[in-house]
C-alpha cells in the first residue's frame, strides 16, 4: 500500500504526486555529511556521490547495496516486489503518470526519507520497496528528462 495525504503537487509535465508539507526535504541535506554521521551508510554516500557528479551508476550501486538488505540478495526478487510498487501507483496517479516527468530532486527527498524510515524500522508501508521504486524512476529521468535533472 502506498500511503496519501491527499495533498497532491502537479508538475508542468503533468505527472502528480503526493507531497504533503511537513516531511522534510532530504534532498537539501548535506549527504556526504549525513553519510558520515551514520557511520558511512554506503547507500546515502551513492546517493550524495550521484548529486555530487551526476552520473547514474552511483545510484545502480544504491540498488545493488539496497538489495542486499532485504531481498535475499536477488535482483529478481527486488524487481518482482517493486513491480508492486508500480502497480499501486497507476492505481492511485493513472498508469506511467511518473513517466511524464518528476524532477530529479524529488526522487531524491523521497528515496532517502523512504531509506530512512526503512532504517528506523517505519511498518506504515513498505519503504525499501518505495526506495527502489524512486532509485528506479531517478535514472529513468535521467536517462530520458535530461531537463529535469540534478541542479
């Protein structure tokens, strides 16, 4: 299940997502710094490192950590549970809505505070799964909505 509050942004683009107030903005956050506050987390450094040099195999080295946490260190398992993921949100913003076109920073404020709650051990959805989903999404932009990219 994908949590909504509700509160919905709607991009030039078109696509929508779900961005309450309120949550934090962790893609303002020093990562390199917050990386090393956490005892050099190799996922926030391959992220930080993206935002740093923009280039996306960081963020496939994020996948390939993130997998080994919880799925059995199996990319088909990975990509099998996120699939659910994609399918909950043609449900709740229309199928590919993220496909239109979601700037790159908000990918990065949702992976991480997702990350993050993971960590913390948050149950209120599934957020490894939402993480893959936003590292996934986050190259695709990249690779394909060059004008959405890293500031």
């Amino acid at each position: 299940m994908i949590i909504d509050s509700g509160d919905r942004t709607e991009y030039s683009t078109g696509a929508k997502r779900d961005l309450k107030e309120g949550k934090g903005r962790c893609d303002l956050m020093p990562l390199d710094v917050v990386s090393e506050f956490m005892n050099y987390d190799t996922i926030i450094h391959c992220i930080s490192n993206f935002k740093e040099k923009n280039d996306v195999e960081y963020l496939y080295d994020a996948l390939e950590n993130s997998k080994r946490i919880s799925y059995g260190n199996t990319k088909e398992s990975m990509i099998l549970d996120v699939s659910i993921h994609f399918e909950e949100g043609a449900k709740k913003y229309g199928e590919n809505n993220w496909q239109k076109g979601i700037p790159v920073q908000s990918y990065i404020d949702s992976a991480v505070r997702h990350y993050l709650k993971h960590l913390r051990g948050d149950d209120d959805e599934n957020h490894l799964r939402a993480f893959v989903w936003n590292i996934l999404c986050l190259i695709w932009t990249v690779k394909h909505k060059e004008e959405l990219g890293v500031d």
